[in-house]
C-alpha cells in the first residue's frame, strides 16, 4: 500500500498541505530550484497537528492487533524491561557506594525501555497516550472498549512477562551473588515510599513516557538518545513506572523481602493510577487540545 494513500507519507500532508505546497510555489517564483525547496522542506521540522496524527494513526493500528498479538508483544514487553533492572544492578554492584553512583547507575535504567521502544513491544504506559488520541479524537462507546480491551490485555502481558523476568533473576544462575543484593537494595529503596510518593513520582514517570511517544515521530536518527533521556531522567529522578518497577518488587516478593498485599495495594494501585494521571489525563489530553482545532 502506498504511503501517500494511507500511511505516513499522507500524515505528513494533512492537515495544512495545501499551504506548504503555496509556500512551494512561492520560493520558486522566487527563483529557488526545486532541490532548493526540497533541502528547505526536509529541515523543516513536523508540524504538531502532524505529530498527533502519526501517533493517533499508530494507537488505531494497534487496537486493532489481535488479542493473541497484544498478549505476546506485552509478555515479550515485561521479559524486557527487566533488563533495566539487570543493567542498574551490575552498575551498582561494581561503583563504589558514593554519592554519585545513582547518576551512572541511573543510565542503565534505559537499557530495557530502548529493546521495548525500538522493538516495537506493547508496554502499557505508552499506550496512555497512543491509543487515547484516537479515542478523543472521536469519542464512541467502541473506541472506549477498545481502549479498555487494550490496557487490560497489555497490562496483564506487562506483568506477566515482569513475573517470568523476576523468576528467572532469582532462582536461574546468573547473577553474582553482589548483583542480586543490589537488585533487592534497588527495590527496596523503590519501596521505601509510601502512597502519596509513588503516585505522585508515577504522575510524573507517566508523563515522561507520554512525552517521549510524542518525540519519536521528530527524533528520526536520535531516537535512542531521546528514549535513553526521558528513562534516564526517570531513574535520577527517583520516579515510578508501573512496568519497570514491577521486576523490581517482584523479585523482593520472590525473595520473601515483600509481602504480596504490601505489593498490590503499597506499588501496583498507586503507580499504575499515577502512569495513567501523568500520561493520560496530563499529557494525551493536553496534546489533544493544543490541535483539536486544526484538525477538526
């Protein structure tokens, strides 16, 4: 199928095609080559309204998969991101404890998020904003479904595949016996807030994951610095994700570190609630917003 038919290629026409190509024709009258507006063109950077519609158009396409499709790219999600957590603890295990070991620990926080972004997995904070533009876009009793359909399924997947993860990091020899207690110190430093910190630190993790989806698009060639810069900062910034965190508390249950109630009600409740405030409610509708008029 031809991209100037439905893909990208007409995303980037629509809306406000008509007055780049008026734009065009004026630079050629005045005496610019069409090379010369093309270069011009390829350096302009996209267009808002051409920014939602890429991400709207990717959240159609993925509420449409398959639930099997979902499940397995969510499992293959959480399996994943533990590697986030396998990264932060080597670091961890070989600085020396000083003040300034969380500033390079924290870079290794980006090593699963790049292997779900750039692999294409389903991670359900992502989907707090992909598959909620189409859905504010045209607000049906369907597309709500769908969207409820859709976080069910990938969150499930997300943890399922963080359980698998957390399963093989405990009891599989692989790991030094320094790197599974700076995997367990990692959690329970995570843990040592209490609800109002998680939720509000996962309002902003939520809203940098969301933040991050509506980068890409522009980013082209840079899109492992600006996914490695939106997790870094979550990590330095002490904040909560609902996905990557869930290996890490998930091998402190495993541990007999953490009780399953303090687990679900003192992590899961609070984060997930504060990835869909931050990326939801915060970001998706305030992007909506700033171009529900020029797309309309």
């Amino acid at each position: 199928m031809e991209k100037g038919a439905t893909g990208i290629g007409e995303s980037r026409r629509a809306p406000g095609w008509h007055e780049h190509r008026a734009e065009g024709v004026e630079l050629r009258a005045r005496g610019f080559s069409d090379k010369d507006v093309n270069e011009i063109e390829e350096q302009l950077p996209l267009r808002t309204p051409v920014i939602y519609e890429i991400v709207r158009r990717d959240g159609e396409e993925e509420m449409r998969r398959p639930l099997t499709s979902l499940w397995w790219s969510g499992v293959a999600a959480g399996l994943s991101i533990s590697f986030s957590l396998f990264a932060q603890a080597v670091l961890q295990a070989l600085l020396p404890d000083a003040p300034w070991r969380p500033l390079i620990t924290s870079f290794g926080y980006a090593v699963g998020f790049v292997i779900v972004v750039l692999g294409r997995q389903q991670l359900f904070t992502e989907n707090t904003i992909t598959v909620v533009l189409p859905v504010a876009a045209e607000f049906t009793l369907r597309k709500l479904a769908s969207l409820g359909r859709m976080w069910g399924i990938v969150l499930a997947a997300n943890l399922v595949g963080c359980f698998l993860a957390a399963l093989f990091w405990t009891f599989a020899p692989v790991l030094t016996p320094q790197m599974h207690d700076a995997m367990l110190q990692l959690g329970q430093h995570m843990m040592a807030n209490g609800w109002p910190a998680m939720f509000f630190r996962a309002v902003a993790a939520g809203f940098l994951i969301a933040a991050m989806v509506w980068l890409l698009p522009s980013a082209e060639m840079a899109q492992f610095v600006v996914i490695g810069l939106m997790t870094y900062l979550i990590a330095v910034g002490d904040f909560t994700h609902s996905i990557a965190g869930s290996v890490d508390v998930f091998v402190l249950l495993l541990s007999g570190k953490l009780g399953l109630w303090h687990l679900v009600a003192g992590f899961t409740v609070p984060v997930v609630l504060g990835n869909v405030v931050g990326g939801t409610l915060l970001f998706s509708v305030i992007s909506y917003a700033q171009i529900m008029r020029e797309v309309s």
